[in-house]
C-alpha cells in the first residue's frame, strides 16, 4: 500500500516537473521573442541612438548611427565621442559634457565628422539614466542628421535676401507678401509711388487693408490664385499715404523655394492713374 502511494506520489512529481518544464521553455521563448523584437525596434529605429559612459566614450550605438556616420560598430565602442565630432566642435564638447551630466538633460547641434570625411549637422537631444542609487548610469542620446534641411534653410535665406536687396533698390512698387497677404517688405520706388515716410508702420499688416471698398474682394480673389500657383490680375483704388488718389493695376505672383512649393507672394503695382482719369473723361 505504502509503495503504491509512493508510485503515485512519484508520478505526480515528475508530472508536474515536465508541465513546469514546458512551461519554462514557453517562457523562455516568449522572452526570446521579445528581446529579438526589441532589438530589432531599436536598431532600425528611423533616429540614431548613442550611450556614453561618464567619460565620454561609447557604450552603444544602434544601426541607425552606424548608416548616418558611415563606421561598423568595432570602429567605435570604447572611443570618445569627442574624436566623431569636427576638431572646432571638440572643446565644446569638453566643456558641455559635465554640465549635460549635472543637469541631466541636454539639446545642442552638433557637427560630426562621416568616415568618408564629410561633415554632417547632427541635432542631439539626450537624458542621464541613473542607477538604482540615483548615481550616474550613462547617457541616452537620440541624433538626428539636419544636414539637408540646415542646408535648405541657409540657401532660402540667401535667396530671400538677395530678392529683398533686388526689391528695396527697385524704382517700381513691388512688394513682397506672406502666404496670408501680410506685407514683409516693400522697394524704395514703391515707398515713393505711396508717399510713405515710415514702411516699418505698414510691415506684417494685411495688405488687403491698402485698398477701398469692393477692391478688398479683388486683392483677395488675386492673392487666392497667387496661392495656387496662378497669376492673380486686377485693378483698384488705393491713396497714397497723403491722401493722393492712385488707381493701380496688380499683378500677384507666387515665389517657390528649391523644392517647388510656394511660400511667398510677389505683388507688383502699376500707377494707371492718368490713363483712368483719361479713359474717364
């Protein structure tokens, strides 16, 4: 009886042993699962990832910051992040880390360097991770190559500052709008033409508000077409800041940036004042 109970005793153990086993594997497969998703999350992540320790040197970088900079992942574990960077950007660095570390956050642009000796505009934004004695642990850092769109925008302010000397010297009245029809700048003829002794006054005012009654609705219908990429034409009344009467005739027109997409007006007006007093008599 004894030995019976022993068997069975005996049995159940080593039941419970193999249920416990195979729910073990599926644990252990469902951890490995999850650790290869994750891994494969974290190093095709669309944005580079970096972690240094406390002096600076890599710890981790993901596949992102690998293709971004151009090296394998043995060229940089263990270095200093400050030899990635251009040699004018190296002392920043010096300087930046300690307080980065103290603060514990931190957002700047970089200039790194790509192993094919390009340099590369590098936003960086990072947070301290800490131990479980609030002690420093290492960095988390998420880069991002700007280069293109640092570039974009330089080359938009060149040509925006080249077309508003071209303007400003013009004998005509030229202006220069936004996309809501807000004045930004305006040639010396054009101040002339309005009598306007001050132009500030008028900048990043609406310029549907330069005319009169019914010619509201006509500067709005031009700038709407402007705003489509077609040209807007149409005549009006608008006195001169001393109350001169001038009658203008306007052509509206978009500027597009190196990209094809509109982000200004061109307004150019014409004093067709004599030509409707003759047409009127």
């Amino acid at each position: 009886m004894k030995d019976k109970i022993n068997k069975e005793l005996l049995k159940d153990v080593q039941k419970l042993k193999q249920e416990n086993s195979a729910e073990l594997k599926q644990a252990e497969k469902a951890l490995f699962e999850s650790e290869k998703r994750i891994q494969l999350l974290f190093n095709n992540a669309p944005l580079g990832y970096q972690s240094l320790d406390s002096d600076g040197n890599f710890m981790e970088v993901n596949q992102t910051w690998l293709d971004i900079l151009g090296y394998t992942l043995d060229e940089v574990i263990g270095k200093w992040f400050g030899d990635f960077l251009s040699p004018e950007y190296q002392d920043s660095f010096r300087e930046s880390f300690p307080i980065f570390k103290a603060e514990g956050k931190n957002h700047s642009e970089l200039e790194m360097v790509h192993k094919n000796g390009n340099k590369l505009i590098i936003a960086c934004k990072g947070n301290i991770g800490y131990d479980t004695n609030r002690e420093f642990k290492q960095t988390h850092c998420i880069l991002q190559d700007i280069t293109e769109s640092k570039q974009a925008k330089e080359a938009l302010f060149n040509s925006e500052e080249y077309l508003r000397r071209i303007i400003s010297s013009s004998n005509d009245c030229i202006k220069v709008l936004d996309l809501e029809g807000n004045l930004l700048s305006m040639s010396t003829g054009g101040q002339k033409l309005l009598e306007i002794e001050d132009v500030t006054l008028y900048l990043n005012r609406s310029w549907v508000d330069f005319w009169t009654g019914k010619d509201k609705e006509g500067a709005l219908e031009a700038i709407s077409n402007a705003k489509k990429g077609d040209t807007g034409i149409f005549i009006g009344y608008s006195p001169t800041e001393k109350g001169t009467p001038k009658w203008w005739e306007v052509i509206i027109s978009s500027i597009n940036d190196s990209h094809g997409n509109i982000y200004r007006l061109l307004a150019i007006s014409r004093d067709i004042t004599v030509r409707r007093q003759e047409e009127e008599e």
